[in-house]
C-alpha cells in the first residue's frame, strides 16, 4: 500500500519534475552499475596473482605482476574520477548550474552589446564557457593519470611544459572546430522549417566527413610529428599486401607517438582512393626509443670483434624491447586491411548515421515540450542550444547505453572476423605474436570478468583471440 501511495504521488507531480528526478535517477543507476561491474574487475586484479597456467606460454610472472598493479591503479583512479564526475553532475543540475551558465553568457553578451535576441552568438558564449569549466575542472585528473599512474608504470615521456602547452593547444583547436560548427549547425535549425532535422543530419553528416579527411593531414600534425616511412621491405610489404587486396594506398607515415607515450597503435584513414595509414614509432621495434634507451642502460653496443654478448644479457634485453618486428606490423596491418575489406568502416558509419538521422528526428518531435526545459531550469526561454543539450545528453541516456552495449558486441565480432581475414593472408602466426607483444607492451592484464569484458570490451579478451588463431599458427 506505501509503495502504490508514493507511485501514486510521483505522477501527481508537475512533469517538469518527474523528468528532472527520472534523469537523476537513471544517472545514478547507470553510475552504481558501472561501479559494480568495475568492482567485480578490481577482484580480479587483487585475487589473480599468480600466472594461470593457459597463460603460462605467453606471459612471464614479471610481465604478468607489472600489469596487474598497473590495472588496479586505473582501477583505482577511475572509481575516484567517476565518482567525482557523478557528483558534480548531479550537483550542478540540482543547484541550477546549466541556466546560471546561460544567464552568465547573456551578461557577457550584454557588455558586448548583444541582446537576447542575439541567441547563437550566447549559445557560442555557452559553449566557451562550458568547455573551459570542464577543462580546467578535469585538469587536475588529467595531471594525476599522465604524471602519477602512467608516469609510475612507465609510460609517460611528457614534462610538465609540454603537457600544458598541448593542453591549452586542444583547447583551442577544439574552440576552433566546435564554435563555427556549432553556430552553423543552430543557425540551420532556426531556418530549417518543419523539415530542419534533415537538413541539420545532412550538415553534421557532411562536417564528419570533412573532419575525417583532414585530421590526420591538419589537425593531428599539430600535436605529433609525422614523418613518411622511409624505403625499405617494410615500406615494400606492406604496399604489396595493400596491392593484394585492393586496398587503395597512397603513403605511408610513421607517427611520433613516443614523446607523449609508450603506448603504441596504427591506423588508416581517407575516403575513395586516397587511403593512408599511420603506425606510431612505438608500434615499430627498430623505431621505438625505448628499445635504444634499454640497449644504452644494458651497456650492450654493436659489436665488430666477432664476439657475441652473453645469452642472458640478450634474453634480458630481449623480453624488455618494445615494439614489433616487420613481420608483426604486417600481421597487425593486415587485420586493420580487414576491417577495411569487410566493410566494417562503412558499416560503422552507416550505423552512425542512422543513429543521428533517428536521434535529430526525435529532437524535431521533442523541441517544442516546454516541460523538458523546465525541468532544467528554463521556465521563460527555450534556447536551441540548451535543446540539443537536454534532449541529447539526458533524455536519450537510455537509448544511449543500450546502443553502446550494442555497438560494444558488434565490435567484437567485427575483431574476430578481422583477425580471421589477417588468417587468410598467411599472417596467423605473426598476429599471435604481435598480439602478446601488444599487450605486454601496453601493461593489459589477459585475465577479466565475464560481466565485465561482455560490457565494456570492444575488443575480445586475449585468451581468446588467441584461441580463435591458434589452429592455424599450429599448422
């Protein structure tokens, strides 16, 4: 009987407020699962501590130790961040912070003698504002992840200059991609008419399709050094591999990946014809500074007397070296060609697509609720910006998730079906290796919770990627 009175007298309240305890509500929810699940993780860092015997064959006790403790610090880190995060949501929601930052903005306006009838020139002031508050508040998380946790296990390169200076460096580029997109993104949804939605999925999808192609030529080189991969086999294997398969290659860079991190990747990108890819100096065993820093400390030089040096220095050197041979980047290339030759990348935008066609026409039926603003707020103003922002960040939180976990599954399978195409070229052998290499380079503990790798993982479990390659590297 309590419980159908307090049921009874949730629905007698006003909407706005039924929305605004509901977004609470699943904010909270969502918060306490992802805790419970990274929970179930963290005990299996603690209580792993041994090498399990599958893992005997491709993991040593050192390695195996290293990334345990440095997956129980991020396991740490990101229950006190995500913590935080939650709190300052819901605080900033529950003491009005979204239309104090509007009003705040239409002051500013004001000063510069813009009037409220001046809306998108206070929605870019908004966005200013609100990237810098989330800037500078997420800034000392930031300094805490690079210069404590990764700068403890290893895999920090950066000084304190250079962190900062990349820093204010995004934030800048950022203002400069978000605020004209944005503006013109509102001004089309002012003029758009009954059929605005359409016209504003067009206009994001044409934006994407431009940032796409000149990331890595404009924007990234800001931020890193990129540097076309000199004449050589592996220059040579990999445009004959990319020739084998059709795959439209044009250059071929290496990027300076080290002078930020240890960390190491590659990818390709471009539309039609002009497809290049990109392998960080990490990623290359004869590129990584690493490798070159460990022979200098093992004061192992190259030798011209004929005399080798001794087999355990060697082996020593050898377990610490970081990178991959080129007969491994082919195998990791090859499953990045296959993820291009199976369509995924066109699948995946499609998907994306479809996701914001459906997502700007639920805006368009959404946008005149004056109950959804406010239950934010807003009782004498509905500003378009401050829609986008309800209606997409709150509202469709549910919708959200539940496509997440979608797109988290069909990744792994398009993982597996990669790999199986890197197994078509020859290369399960190598991709084996370069796989252990990969995760003992970058510290990933091989051991994970079934709750939580089936949540989280977009990328199967080690284990078993090794598995599915592990017939026909024996073959």
């Amino acid at each position: 009987m309590g419980m159908s009175a307090s049921l009874d007298a949730m629905w007698e309240m006003p909407a706005e407020k039924r929305i605004f305890g509901a977004v609470l509500l699943f904010s909270w929810t969502v918060y306490l699962w992802e805790t419970f699940l990274a929970q179930r993780q963290r005990r299996i860092y603690k209580t792993t501590t041994r090498v399990p015997p599958e893992l005997g064959q491709i993991m040593d006790a050192e390695t195996f130790e290293k990334s345990r403790l440095y997956q129980l610090d991020k396991s740490t880190f990101s229950f006190w961040s995500g913590l935080y995060s939650e709190v300052e949501g819901t605080l900033i929601l529950l003491f009005g912070g979204i239309p104090y930052l509007w009003r705040l903005s239409g002051r500013f306006c004001g000063y510069a003698g813009f009037g409220p009838e001046y809306e998108i020139t206070q929605s870019l002031v908004f966005l200013l504002l609100a990237t810098l508050f989330s800037a500078l508040t997420g800034l000392p998380w930031s300094l805490y992840n690079t210069f404590v946790i990764e700068e403890k296990h290893g895999f920090n390169h950066q000084t304190l200059e250079f962190f900062m200076k990349d820093a204010i460096k995004k934030f800048i580029v950022t203002q400069c991609i978000l605020l004209p997109v944005s503006s013109l993104l509102l001004y089309i949804i002012k003029i758009g008419g009954d059929y605005f939605f359409i016209y504003a999925w067009l206009f994001t999808l044409v934006v994407s399709l431009v940032l796409v192609t000149i990331y890595a030529d404009y924007i990234a080189p800001l931020f890193d050094k990129f540097t076309p991969l000199p004449e050589g086999k592996l220059k040579q294997e990999i445009e004959v591999m990319a020739k084998n398969i059709d795959f439209p290659l044009t250059k071929v860079y290496v990027v300076e990946g080290s002078k930020r991190s240890s960390h190491s990747n590659a990818y390709f990108y471009g539309f039609f014809k002009n497809k290049r890819i990109v392998l960080f100096d990490t990623l290359l065993e004869e590129y990584s500074v690493l490798n070159k820093d460990i022979q200098e400390e093992s004061g192992m030089e190259p030798r011209n007397d004929g005399e080798g040096d001794s087999e355990e220095m060697k082996a020593k050197v050898k377990n610490k070296k970081q990178g991959c041979k080129n007969e491994e980047v082919l195998a990791v290339l090859g499953h990045e060609l296959g993820h291009w030759k199976l369509g995924h990348t066109v699948k995946n935008i499609i998907i994306s697509q479809m996701n914001s066609f459906l997502c700007f026409f639920l805006f368009a039926v959404l946008i005149g609720r004056k109950e959804l603003f406010a239950a934010f707020g807003f009782y004498d103003c509905q500003p378009t910006l401050i829609g986008l922002l309800i209606i997409f960040q709150f509202i469709f939180s549910p919708y959200n998730e539940v496509l997440s976990f979608c797109l988290t599954v069909l990744s792994r399978r398009f993982e597996f079906q990669a790999d199986a195409f890197a197994k078509k070229l020859g290369k399960a052998k190598d991709l084996y290796s370069a796989l252990i290499k990969l995760n003992k380079d970058n510290l990933g503990f091989p051991v994970s919770d079934w709750l939580f790798s089936m949540w989280h993982y977009s990328h199967p479990p080690l284990l078993e990627r090794l598995q599915a390659l592990r017939s026909t590297k024996q073959d």
